[in-house]
C-alpha cells in the first residue's frame, strides 16, 4: 500500500503537470505569402519557433519565426515554399529547431536540420537533442589557453602556432586553397572529432571535399554539415548554428573538437538576405545591423571550457581580395588570429599560400617557449628582411656584402621556403616541425 504522503506527493506532481501543460495545439492561416517570407495570425508564438505549413498536396513546409509586424507573425521558409495558398493551415510546435547528436553523426553528412544527405539512414534511437542556437559559454568560466593544438600543416604550426580552444580565420579570395587547406588540417590534427560547416558551396564541391580533401582517413572522424547554395538563406545562416551545436556536444564529452567552417562569408550573406526580407534597414555593403551582433555571438560560441575545448578555424571569403570589406574587417576583430593566403604566394606555386607576415595568432606568446619564440622570430625577421630588399635582388641592384642582415636572407631564403612549402599529402609531427625550425635558426645571428 502507497504511504499517505507519497500519494500527497505524487498528485500534487501531476496538478503542477496538468497546469504547466499546453493542452491545446495552436493553428492559424496564412494571410500572405512574398518570396520566402510568410504571414500569419498564430497565438502564443515566440521568436525561434519552429512552425509547419501545410500545402496543397498535405506536405509539411518547415518555417520559423523571425519576427513580428503587430499582431501578425513573419515566418521565413526553411525550404521552398510550393504548394502553399492563401489561408494554408499553420501550426506551431512551440519550441525551436533542434538536431539530433551523438556518436552517430561520425563520418556523416547531414543537413542544418540532422537530415541525413549522404543516402543512408541516421540511427537516433539513442540520440540527445539539442537547441541549434544555444549560448556562449560564461566568460568568466572559460579556462584560460595554455596548450598548443597541432594541425600537422608546417607554417601554421611553427610561426602561427595555436592553441586549443583558440579562433582562428582563414582568409583568402576564391581559388587560393582554402578547401585543400581545411581538408590538410582535418587529416593530420590531433582533435577527436572535426565537425566541418559547409556553407553555399557549390553542389559538385560537396563529394569533392569529401573524398579528394578529406579522404577516407579524415571521414572516419569528421561530421560534416551542409546546405549549398541553391537552398534558401535561412538553412544557410542555420548551418553554422547547428556545426556548432555538434561542437558543443562533443566538447561536454571532453574531446577536442575542431570546427572548420566554409565560408562564414557565404553565411553572412544569408543573414543579408533573411534581414532584408523581413524589412531591416540595410547599412554597410547591405548588411543589416543585426548581423554583425549575430556573428558576434556564433563566433563566441567556440572556445575552451572545464570539459573541453573548441577550435575553431572560419573561412573568409575576399571579395575581389578586398581586406576592408565589413564581414572581413568584423570578423577578424572577434577572433584570436588570422591566416591569410596569398595569391601571389600560390601563383609562385608554394603551397599552402599562407602569407606569414601578413598573419598573426594572438596566442602565440602565451602556449609557446621562449626558444619556440626565439627561432620563430628569427625567421619572421629574415622574412622580412628580404621582403625589403626583393626589388634591389631582382633587378641585381644589390651588392652582396653591403648589408650582412640582407646577406643572411639571400642564403637563408631557399631554406625557408622549402620549410614552408608542404604537399597535400606530406604527414609531419609538431616536435620534427618544431625541432627543423629551431635547427634552421640556430647559427642565424640578426
């Protein structure tokens, strides 16, 4: 026989349940329909809801709730919006869009949504779901950086070292190796689990940077997440919120989680695309206001906690190699460093096109020691130095010995080039990197 208090307890449990509960389910009618943009009068909406809209042929079309204009709620269209009339039933499922995650997602590809694209299906009977727009971690609970993160690409590891738990961007125009790059880093680094972003790529370039980037090796322990770019901005925008998400989990199961993003440009110009359709002044370039702040709080997501760390490498897409343009410029003054590649650079054909001087990591003091410091500053300086002097060395304008620094460049240049130049398929080790490069600067004296 239940005791008298445990019965107390229990029907007191299930009023609280039945008050709580949401016994009705809310549907209303589409008043207008422009574009992607959809109109409804829905009680009890909130910002981030996920809704479905039935159509013509009784199919579900995914939107959420972006905004509101009075009474009326703005939805926009996760995915097109055929067969949807003029009063199509709406209804809300009253909460926001969330994916399934798991080891499961290991060597997948999936849409923003935890669809699976690759043909096969995903196993989530044992799945955890999470929020896609989940917070940044508390700032004062974040850890602070004090391990290097090997990437097993030479120039990044030796002059640009990072840190685990550090944001980094990848900043080139079209063209100039930041796929083969990504793909480089997801094979030979020390995470346990890449999650790679995939954002208004090209159809074709999917199953490339599958098998010819990543390769079999880099599959086994990569999730990949994808929406190209013919598929409606929002699912754009929503696929760097969901990589992350993934990240998230990851990270709280005390992995170290790369995050490699392609391109956060590209994701930008959705932002452009869902701000104006909902009626946001544009400002610089178009872009609304609202979406630097948004790319202020996706970026923060990643980063080190007391389970585990995120780093993060962004791809930047330079508009007409253009380092001025407002998603280049906001972007690079949220992360710890930036990474840019030369065209001039890959024309000369020295991959990866990784303009050293031109980039910088903001860690690199704090997880490096000071003989790390030491040979990498030499070289940078030597860099430097015959930077300076290229035009006198290439017209023969320099006389050898008129300045010993100059001299020690001319000799030193071959060597550094061939140190900085690496093949696709080259596997190195941060201690041989390391070791090679304070071996190279022992006898330099500036």
């Amino acid at each position: 026989m239940i005791p008298e208090d445990k019965l107390i307890e229990t029907r007191t449990r299930i009023r609280e349940v039945l008050y709580n509960a949401d016994l009705y389910k809310y549907k209303g009618r589409v008043s207008k329909l422009q574009g992607l943009t959809v109109e409804a009068q829905l009680p009890k909406l909130k910002i981030g809801d996920l809704c479905f809209i039935e159509s013509m042929d009784g199919e579900p079309k995914a939107a959420e709730v972006v905004a509101f204009k009075g009474d009326t709620a703005q939805m926009l269209l996760l995915y097109d919006g055929a067969g949807i009339y003029q009063g199509s039933w709406v209804t809300t499922t009253g909460a926001p869009i969330t994916v399934p995650v798991g080891d499961f997602l290991l060597g997948r590809l999936i849409s923003p949504l935890g669809e699976p694209m690759d043909g096969r299906p995903l196993d989530t009977s044992k799945a955890q779901y999470v929020n896609v727009e989940g917070p940044p971690p508390d700032p004062l609970a974040r850890p602070i950086i004090k391990h290097k993160f090997f990437t097993g690409v030479r120039a990044v590891d030796s002059l640009l070292t990072m840190g685990a738990g550090q944001r980094m961007g990848l900043f080139a125009g079209s063209g100039v190796g930041k796929s083969t790059m990504l793909g480089m880093i997801a094979r030979n680094s020390e995470a346990d689990v890449n999650v790679v972003a995939l954002i208004g790529e090209r159809g074709r370039e999917v199953k490339e940077f599958m098998e010819n980037s990543l390769g079999e090796e880099g599959m086994r322990r990569s999730v990949l997440v994808c929406a190209t770019g013919d598929q409606p901005p929002l699912l754009r925008m929503k696929c760097l919120q969901t990589a992350t998400a993934i990240c998230e989990y990851f990270r709280d199961q005390g992995k170290k989680v790369f995050l490699m993003t392609d391109t956060v440009t590209r994701c930008a110009m959705s932002g452009r695309e869902v701000g104006l359709a909902i009626g946001e002044p544009p400002t610089m370039k178009g872009y609304p206001p609202s979406i630097f702040s948004w790319l202020q709080k996706v970026l923060e997501r990643s980063g080190v906690t007391d389970k585990g760390s995120i780093t993060a490498l962004y791809t930047v897409l330079m508009e007409g190699d253009d380092i001025n343009d407002p998603v280049v410029d906001t972007v690079r003054g949220i992360i710890d460093g930036h990474i840019f590649l030369s065209r001039k650079i890959a024309a000369q054909n020295r991959y990866p096109a990784i303009d050293v001087l031109g980039s910088v990591s903001r860690l690199f003091t704090e997880i490096c020691d000071p003989e790390h410091m030491k040979a990498a500053g030499k070289m940078r300086e030597l860099m430097a130095v015959y930077q300076d002097a290229r035009d006198l060395i290439d017209v023969g304008a320099y006389e050898h010995g008129s300045n010993p620094k100059i001299d020690m460049a001319i000799r030193m240049m071959p060597e550094i080039d061939n140190f900085l130049r690496q093949r696709i398929d080259d596997q190195v080790s941060m201690e041989s990197t390391l070791e090679r490069l304070k071996e190279m600067m022992t006898e330099v004296q500036l």
